[in-house]
C-alpha cells in the first residue's frame, strides 16, 4: 500500500509562511473607522450628555459638563409607567408577530414548493413603501369607520367601540411593521430542517403534532429566538406607531425620548432615557438568550 | 428481549402487484413478494433500481401508485407510518441533532407512551449496541460508525415487525463495514426481527441474508437462498450483477453422454446438463463462474474435463491468491478466469495459446431470450453510492 513515497507527503505539510500579509487588516480599517464614527463617539457624546447640568435658569442657556447621576434617577422616577408600558407594548407585538409569522414561515419552508421564492418576495414587499406610510395606511385600515372596525364592532369584539387611538392599534402596528424581520429568520431556520428527521420521527410513531411539537420546534429555535430578537429590538424603541395610531395614553418610551430632545430640549434627561432604554434592552436581551440557549426550550 | 419477540407471532411481509410512478417514470414496476418473518432478507440492485422506493412504500413514507402491502393478513397499504409497527434505519441516520443519544433511542417509545422499565431498556439496548458510556452525548459528538449503531438501537428498541434498513453501511469504509455487517447479522439472530436490508453491494448482500432478491428496473430478477441464485441465475442480469459470468450462445444440437446436450457456439460443441433446463432444443443461453473455469496448456487435459476452448491470452492479473485470466475465444469473446494459486507455475504470457476448460455440471442454464449483456454496465461499479 505504500505507494507515495514518503518523501513527497513533507513537501505538502510545509506550509506556504513567508511574511504575514497586512491585507487583512488593511481590509478592517473602513469597517472600524465607520464603528468609530458613528458608534463610539455618538455612544461616549450620548454618555456625557445625559450626566450634564443646566448652565442657566433657562433651557436656552445650554448645559455644561457635569457629573449629575441625579438625571437618572429622576429619569427613572417620572418614566417607569413608560419603561414598562413600552416592554408590554413590544412583548406583545413580538408574540403577535410570532404567531403570525411562525405558520407563514412554517407554510413557506415546507408546504410552499415552486411558489417559496414569490412568497418570500411578498412577505418582504412591505419594504417597497416607506415606514411612515404604511403606518398612515393603518390609520385608514383601522379608523372608526373602517370596514375591520365595523365588522369586529359588529361581532361585539372590542370592549372600546373602536382600534384607532387605543393599545391595541399601537400594538398592531408595531408586529405589522417588523413582521418581515420575524419571518425571514424563522423562514431560514425552518428551511435548514432535514426533511428526513420529520420522516424519522412519522417512522418513530409520533403523529404530525408531536412531530411539530419534538421536532420542527425545537430545530427552529435559533430562528424563534432571532425572529423575536430582531422585532422586539426595534419595538422597545418605536415612536412612529404610538405617536401615529395610539393615543396620549399610550406613548411609549421612543416618544418622549424624542420629545424631550426635539420639543423640550432637556437633552441631559433625553440622553438619560435612552441610556436606560438601551441598558434595559441589553439585559433583556441577555437574560432571553440565556434561557433560550438552555435544553428547557426544546 | 428475544423471548418478548418469541412471545408475539411475527407476520410475513407481503408485498403484492405494487407499483410506483412519478408522471411516466416507473420507479417500482409491478413488484410481488413475500418476506419471511424472522428472516435476513436482502434487497439486492443497481442504484435506481427502486429500491429505496419500495423500502419507503413498505414504511408508509411513499404511497404506491397501486398494489397493496399486507403484515400477515392485515393490510397495511393506507396506513400513517406512525401507525406501522414497522422502523427504518435511514441511510443518513437521521439522528435527532438536539436530542442526546438516550433520548434518540428513547424517541419511539415515548411517543408510543410504552414507558415501563424505559431506562432500563434504553440501556439495554445501548448495551446490545456497544455505547452505553455515550448515552449523554448528542449525536453530532460520535462517529459515523457509532451513529449507525444508534440510529439502529433507536429502530429496534420498538421491536418492530418489520426492520428496514437502507443502505445503512454505505457510508462506513470499508473495515468499519466488515464488521458491522457481522454486529448487524448477530442482533438480527438475537432480536428475531425480520430485517429487510437494501444494498448495491452483491457481497454484503450475499454474506448476511437468508434470501436475496435481486432488483431490477423496478423488479425482481430473481430471489433465494445466496447460493442458489449465485450457482443457478436464471437472468443474464442476475448472472453478470451478482458476481461475474462467462455466458454463452448457442445452439441446442441434441443429447449428448451423461445426461447433457451437445450445443453449437461458434462453430463448436459444448455440453450443457439436461438438468439445467427445460429446453431441448433451439438457442439457448448458458453460462459458467470465472472461478469454475481453469487455464491449462494447449492439449494437456482436455481429457479430464467435458468442455474446453483454444483461447489467446490477453492478460493475466497475480492477485495473490489467484491469478485472473483473460482469454478470447476464436469467435472473439472475452473470458475471464479466476485461476486459484495452487501450485507455484509460471503466469501465462499475453498472446499466449491456452486450453480454457470446465465440466458441464458446473454450467447453468439461463431463462431462453436473455441478452447476454445484460447488467454488464454495472460491473467494476464503485461500491459505495
Ligand atoms: N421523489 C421522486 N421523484 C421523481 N423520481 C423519483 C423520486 N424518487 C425516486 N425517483 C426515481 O425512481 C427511481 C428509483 O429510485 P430509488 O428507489 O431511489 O432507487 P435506489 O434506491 O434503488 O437507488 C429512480 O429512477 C429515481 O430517479
Ligand atoms: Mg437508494
């Protein structure tokens, strides 16, 4: 068996070094010049804004740089309802957009055969029409005198008589517009599924819902898990769909971040808010992966 | 284990006039036969053949186009797979990846609440299998040989009537097969479970089974015991698949000394066993194993034998324990030989004269109006997929 004389495999484990290249991180300068620019600055520029004071008696006088931890506090004191009614808010947009999506993407992955490619097509056309608009579109959709709101009013479904202006509307919004971003991730991980497991376990005597329930799920997972992650992101942070169909009632953290830095122009407290909404989503986020991470899922 | 199989009566498997066609190809054409309970059967064929489709129709995976499948008396054919007891052993294993190896074996019991005694049973059988230590690990974690292993304790853990197994070697190298062959033969024997085995591979086929079926654009070609379809192919196919051939035309002359006719190849006689056929006259087509024939000097003894051929060598191989020959005929065929290295003896040279001769007893008689090369496109095929 002896064939290859030794001799010619050595010349092939030697490996080809001579003089590492700087190519490679040549190649990193645009990416962390752009990282810097716009991420790290604005990131330390946000950091010292929130922790300044007002130079003057008056907002107009400015802010100096300062070390007051109190903005946080205070921040927190008078937004909590609003911190909290956003996560309720995003939560419940991110389920609803769960359920939507996970038969759509299920449908799509393994029932949709020469039409996948046209469906997938249609679940990101959304995207043709901008942000605002689709937003203005639902304040049509769901106006009082609408024909989905007539026909919920008429079966007796919604205890306020109407969608518009109410958490419901708001919530609605929010899944519609981050729908895509929920099913493209599911989608991708319900492709990657084997098809010859789902036969193995038919093979193994369990019924199409346990099938479902022992198999497709969990091999889903990674997709339920950035699915959600990459809706409920956005939503914690969203100001166009409350400010669009909610009422005064139901502003969410986005808006008064956004009102604070544009209209009050208390900007110490608006970079506060946002440092505490991004530290909130980060534990959220990690605490979620944690979980999600462990077998309890499957 | 064995007594639990004892104890319930295993059914025969009976495939009856089933078909299956995707728009015009015919995938399985027709197909009736019946596997016996408790036995090692082989579903031997080229790839294409349809095998994997009539597995896949026998596990309710595929639905035929027509025909039934029947388990004893009852019929099977509309079935749910979950609802056969009858278990697969895929060809990519199919291992659940986020499941550890327990709960892989685990899986069908579990769906079919039988969870008495579960834990020990799921390490009985990953003792039966050898991996016992391995039970916590995930199957990403083990090597294909031990995947195997696994995926066949996950499908005989249900005690199935029925166990089909697809091609579940033709991923192992060559060593690795060896010795599974043998693991599998012996759980076969110690679980009693009738195990329908498909595979291209004529020699596994051919060391494990109780009966072989030899497959073949969608039929069977022939089905026995290994033997007898070796010594006695009655299709040009099965002779040619199933190990090697030198086949013959002729023409049946009449009878001839010792229970044989004379037949006319070429302008030759040869004799042919009366026994071994039907015919007694007309073409007919007859063939002998490389390894029945011998090589011999020109007129050194023709005697002790009742045919022989003055061929040229064309080439002669040393393998060790034998030397293969390849001789043409006058008319021009191509023999091939399979000399066994008895006596130490010069190699004949190419170009060479030499006596090809064999006894007629050795000599089988294929159906009349087989083709003699049929199924040589599949000879020297790889052996794994
Ligand atoms: N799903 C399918 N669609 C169309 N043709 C198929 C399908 N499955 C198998 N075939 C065809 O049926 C024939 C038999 O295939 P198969 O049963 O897989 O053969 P084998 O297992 O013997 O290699 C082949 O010609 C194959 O191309
Ligand atoms: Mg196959």
């Amino acid at each position: 068996m002896q064939l290859i004389p030794t001799s010619s495999k050595a010349i092939f484990t030697q490996p080809l070094r001579n003089g590492r290249s700087l190519t490679p991180y040549l190649l990193l300068i645009p990416g962390l010049a752009w990282l810097g620019v716009f991420f790290v600055i604005p990131f330390f520029s946000l950091l010292v804004t929130s922790l300044m004071k007002p130079a003057g008696s008056s907002v107009l006088d400015g802010y100096v740089n300062a070390l007051e931890i109190s903005n946080y506090m205070l921040a927190l004191q008078t937004y909590w309802p609003v911190f909290a009614k956003s996560l309720l808010y995003a939560a419940s947009a991110t389920l609803l957009a769960l359920v939507i999506g996970y038969p759509l993407a299920y449908h799509i992955a393994l029932r949709g055969g020469r039409w996948r490619n046209l469906m997938l097509v249609l679940v990101i056309a959304p995207f043709f029409a901008s942000y605002l608009i689709r937003t203005y579109a639902w304040k049509t959709i769901l106006a009082d005198e609408s024909f989905i709101t007539s026909a919920l009013n008429f079966l007796n479904l919604l205890p306020q008589d109407r969608i518009l202006n109410t958490p419901l509307a708001v919530i609605a919004g929010i899944s519609y517009n981050f729908l895509p971003f929920m099913i493209l991730p599911l989608y991708a991980s319900i492709e990657r599924i084997d098809p010859r497991l789902l036969e193995a376990s038919k093979d193994l005597y369990a019924d199409s819902n346990e099938t479902f329930r022992k198999v497709t799920l969990p091999l889903s997972m990674p997709g339920v898990v950035s699915g959600t992650l990459l809706t409920f992101i956005p939503a914690m942070g969203d100001f166009i769909n409350a400010s669009l169909l909610g009422s005064a009632k139901d502003k969410m953290i986005g808006n008064v971040i956004q009102s604070q830095f544009v209209i009050v122009r208390d900007y110490p407290r608006a970079s506060a808010l946002s440092f505490i909404l991004m530290t909130l989503i980060l534990l959220i986020v990690f605490f979620y992966i944690r979980r999600a991470g462990t077998e309890d899922l499957v | 284990m064995t007594a639990a199989k004892t104890a319930r009566d295993v059914q025969d498997l009976h495939l009856v006039n089933l078909t299956k066609s995707y728009f015009e190809n015919v995938a399985v054409d027709n197909l009736s036969l019946t596997i016996e309970a408790g036995k090692f059967f082989a579903l031997l064929g080229p790839s294409g053949c349809g095998k994997t489709t009539t597995l896949r129709m026998v596990a309710g995976l595929e639905e035929p186009t027509s025909g039934n499948i029947k388990l004893g008396p009852r019929d099977i054919t509309n079935l749910r797979p979950y609802e056969r007891q009858i278990n697969t052993v895929f060809q990519s294993y199919a291992l659940f990846p986020h499941m550890d190896i327990y709960e892989n074996v685990a899986f069908g019991l579990r769906r079919r609440k039988d969870t008495t005694d579960l834990d020990q049973r799921v390490h009985d059988m990953l003792k039966l299998v050898e991996l016992d230590e391995l039970a916590r690990r995930k199957p990403s974690q083990l090597s294909g040989g031990q995947q195997q292993r696994i995926a066949l304790a996950r499908a005989i853990i249900n005690s199935p009537d029925v166990l089909l197994l697809d091609e579940p070697l033709g991923a192992l190298d060559l060593k690795l097969r060896r010795q599974m062959q043998i693991e599998l033969k012996r759980i076969q024997l110690e679980t009693g479970i009738t195990f329908v085995h498909v595979t291209h591979d004529q020699e596994e086929a051919m060391t494990m089974a109780d009966t072989i079926a030899v497959m073949n654009a969608g039929r069977i070609e022939q089905m026995g015991a290994p033997a007898e379809i070796y010594e006695r192919p009655r299709t040009a196919f099965v002779a040619n698949f199933l190990g090697q051939s030198n086949l013959f035309e002729g023409e049946i002359q009449g009878p001839a000394e010792n229970d044989c006719l004379a037949v006319k190849v070429a302008d030759q006689t040869y004799r042919i066993p009366k026994t071994a056929t039907a015919q007694t006259s007309g073409r007919v087509v007859f063939g002998v194993r490389p390894e029945k024939m011998t090589t011999e000097d020109v007129d050194k003894r023709r005697g002790e034998y009742d045919n022989f051929i003055e061929g040229v060598v064309l080439d002669a191989s040393f393998t060790g324990v034998s030397v293969q020959y390849l001789v043409e005929t006058p008319w021009g065929q191509e023999l091939t030989i399979f000399e066994r290295n008895v006596d130490v003896r010069e190699l004949g040279r190419r170009g060479e004269k030499v006596d090809v001769l064999w006894r007629s007893k050795n000599v089988f008689v294929l159906d009349p109006g087989s083709d003699i090369n049929d199924g040589l496109q599949y000879l020297g095929e790889p052996v794994v997929e």
